[in-house]
C-alpha cells in the first residue's frame, strides 16, 4: 500500500491543500504522537512528581526548620513560600514566552521552517530536562531546579506554537476537532505510562539503587528527556516541512516586532471576532494550566496526599482526561469548538467549587472532584486549538499561534499571581484554589461575549 493509500479513517475525506492527495494515517499519527514525546515535562516533571514531590519539599527548606517537624507552623509557612516562588518562576518564563512566540512564529511563517523550529526547541526542553539531575536537595539548588522547569517550560511553548500550526498539515476543518483531539488525548495517556513506570520503579525500589541526596527523582528527569527523544522523531520524520508563505516579509528579530503590530492591526480591521477570541482566551488557558501546575501542591499540602496517592492520582486523572479530550473532538466538529469550551469550562468551575467549600472533609473530596475536574480540562484546551486552527488566515498560522501562546503568556501571570496572592492574603494553600477558579471563571465570562466564524453553524 503506498503512503497515500494509507489514511486514518476518520479522517478519510480531507484534503492536504497543497498536495491535493489524500492525508497518510502515518502523518496524523506521527503529528500525534509528539504530545505523547513531550507530555513527561509536563505530567511528571512539573505536575506530579518532581515539583510537588520533591522540588517544594522540605529538602529545599532551610535545614533548622525542616528539623522542627512536618506539624510545625514554621515548616508549613516555608513550604508554602516554596510553592509560592514556582509560581514565580513560573511567571517571568510566562512573560519571555509573551515577547517572543509571535516574532518566532511569525519567521517560521516567513521561511517555511515551522519543523526545523519545532525540532530546535524540543532539543532544548530535553536539555532543561536533563539539567534537572544536578538538582540536590538543598536549599542552593531551588532556583537552579526552578529555573531549569521554567526554561524548559518557554522552549515548550515556543515549540507548541509551531507544532500547533502544523495541525493544517494534517488534517481539514472537517476533522480538526477530532485530530486535535487525538494529540491531546494521546499526551495525556502517554502522561499515565510515564507514572505508571513511575510507580513501578518505586515498587520495585529502584532495583536497590541508592536513593538518597535524591537521586530518585534525578533519575525519574533523565527518563522522562529520554522518553522525549524516542517518541517525538516520528513528527520529523514523516510530516513534511511547511512551505514558505507567500508575502510574508523575512525580517530580523527585532524588525518583526514591528511586522507583528502591523499584523494586529489588520486583524483587528479583517478579523476582529479571532482577535478578541485570543485575548479571552488568554485568561481561561491561564487558569486550566493553573490546574496542573498547582494540583498536585494542593493534594499533598492541603489534603496530605502521601507520595504513591500523588502519583496514583495523576494516573487516573490523566486517564479521564485522555479519553474525554479524545471524545470531545467528536462533539467539536459536531457541535462547534466555542459550545465544548464553554461547557467544559463550567464543568471546571463546578468542580473546583466543590474542592474548596468540601474541602473539611478530607482526601475524599479531592479525589471525587479533582478527578470530574480533570474530565473538563483536556476539552477546553483541544477545543481551543482546534477554533484558532479553523480561523487562522491561510499561511499564518504560526504567527496566529505564536499570538495564541503570546496572549496566553501575556495573562500567564493571572493564575500564578491569583495562586499566590490567595495563599498570601488568606494564609493557606487551600484557598489557592479559589485563585485558580476566579481566573477560569472570568475568562469563562469573556467568551461568552465572542463569537468567532468557527461558531456559526454546527458544522465548519
């Protein structure tokens, strides 16, 4: 059977544009299967592992207070200031993001290189990965540890600012809902191996490997930039590079800044519903990745999740997730993006209500509603993509996305500030929660008030 004849089923009848042959099951898959390569960073990196398991722990508190106990007041307000500055960290990377995705995307676009890019930028997030086995439990290597989480973050995001754009490359507006789908749906189970193998590894005491200083969680970063580089070599290998747009002027780095306030103009001119889309965005993305970035802080500090509960609960969370988003993208195309977002972005709030008016009743809570939350997350966020993808001016998609990735940075500090400034003011990691939920909610309000042409009509 030759490349074309091979074509993922449910997406049989699209077109790639500048072939005008039938898309190959194998570019869809191995567009996919970079969500799956990358989401470790994520998943185990900062979600439920590194960061909330070992990164905020006590190894990183000052020695003196770490020696008055767990139940201590002192040890619980430090911890909290450790949670408090990754989310700063987490802020500046949010802001370095904010000033160069859409100039990056915008060359990308310029010269037809949106894989050579991509392929840069994943090799970085493999390096910060890397780096985090010289990360020893101490207070001298929080901010090494930080930095490095942050860093790999910005490259991440400048990644998915061109792995993003090339969905156009694999799939049409009939389909894209299901497509995208598909690739969050398959980072989140390749979340669930990467803790699976996790929890087995702990089980099975790391074959009698010394784990102090550790170690463990040193070993755990090495693996997850090795899964990297085993899964994301498909997306180079059979999704071909973009090809140059016409017109768009090749400028340098600080000329495109330039180019980019020309281009806003027009579209606030030619397509203004995409423009007020990206900014509404903006906040409700800002707060779904709040979820994950501060989930498992809140499980271990607020609802004393032992270290296997973390890990048993990003496991099945992921799960949930994996399958509604994957399920989702059916609804997408049926219905339209702008009713799944929506929907789903109630479901979030609901839920993380719940977690925080329940919350005196223990670990139970967390589990119920936390796991109900996470059904909600992944659709919202592969809803997105695929509304931005199905608006975005033929040959700019890149830079569309890189202002995607701007306008969500550019309110990347909402979550982390309204994270922190909860804790600050109301003096426990709970009522971070409300943080979290107040972001959600007001850019739940703000879409309500967009309608993009993805909107109009069931079908696009």
């Amino acid at each position: 059977m030759s490349d074309h004849d091979d074509v993922l089923p449910s997406i049989a009848d699209a077109r790639v544009p500048a072939e005008g042959g039938t898309i190959p099951r194998r570019r869809v898959w191995a567009w996919a299967l970079w969500d799956w390569a990358t989401q470790p960073f994520n998943t185990v990196i900062i979600t439920f592992v590194f960061v909330a398991l070992y990164l905020t722990k006590d190894g990183f508190i000052d020695p003196e207070i770490a020696a008055l106990g767990e139940d201590s007041p002192q040890v619980e307000t430090a911890l909290s200031d450790l949670a408090a500055d990754f989310g700063l960290g987490m802020t500046i990377a949010g802001i370095l993001v904010a000033l160069l995705a859409p100039v990056l995307g915008q060359r990308a676009d310029a010269t037809g290189r949106r894989k050579a890019w991509l392929g840069a930028m994943t090799a970085l997030v493999v390096a910060c990965t890397l780096g985090l086995f010289f990360v020893q439990p101490s207070p001298d290597y929080f901010w090494l540890g930080a930095g490095l989480i942050a860093l790999g973050g910005v490259f991440g995001e400048i990644a998915g600012v061109n792995y993003n754009a090339m969905i156009v490359q694999v799939t049409t507006p009939r389909s894209m809902g299901r497509v995208s789908g598909l690739g969050w749906g398959l980072g989140y189970l390749g979340g669930i191996v990467a803790l699976v193998i996790v929890v087995v590894l702990t089980e099975l005491d790391w074959f009698g490997m010394d784990t102090s200083n550790g170690m463990a969680f040193r070993v755990i970063a090495v693996g997850c930039a090795v899964w990297t580089l085993l899964f994301a070599w498909p997306v180079f290998a059979f999704v071909p590079e973009s090809t140059a747009a016409a017109g768009r002027p090749r400028v340098g780095i600080f000329q495109g800044y330039a180019v980019l306030w020309r281009d806003l103009g027009d579209l606030w001119r030619t397509a203004r519903s995409t423009l007020w889309f990206l900014l509404a965005s903006a906040v409700y993305r800002d707060g779904l990745a709040g979820v994950f970035t501060f989930g498992a802080i809140l499980a271990t500090q607020a609802f004393d999740f032992g270290d296997s509960s973390v890990i048993v609960f990003g496991i099945a969370a992921s799960a949930i997730a994996g399958v509604a988003t994957i399920i989702a993208g059916r609804f997408d195309d049926r219905l339209g993006p702008r009713r799944v977002i929506l929907f789903s972005l109630g479901g979030v709030v609901a839920a993380g209500l719940a977690v925080l008016v329940f919350n005196a009743a223990g670990a139970i809570v967390f589990w119920v509603a936390g796991l109900i939350l996470t059904a909600f997350v992944g659709p919202a966020q592969s809803a997105s993509r695929s509304l931005l993808a199905r608006v975005a001016p033929a040959g700019r998609e890149a830079e569309v996305f890189g202002l995607y990735a701007t306008t969500g940075r550019a309110a990347s500090f909402l979550a982390p500030l309204a994270w922190w400034a909860s804790i600050e003011l109301l003096g426990a990691t709970i009522w971070g929660t409300l943080g979290i939920i107040a972001v959600v909610g007001a850019g739940m309000v703000l879409l309500l008030f967009v309608k993009t042409p993805a909107d109009r009509g069931s079908r696009v």
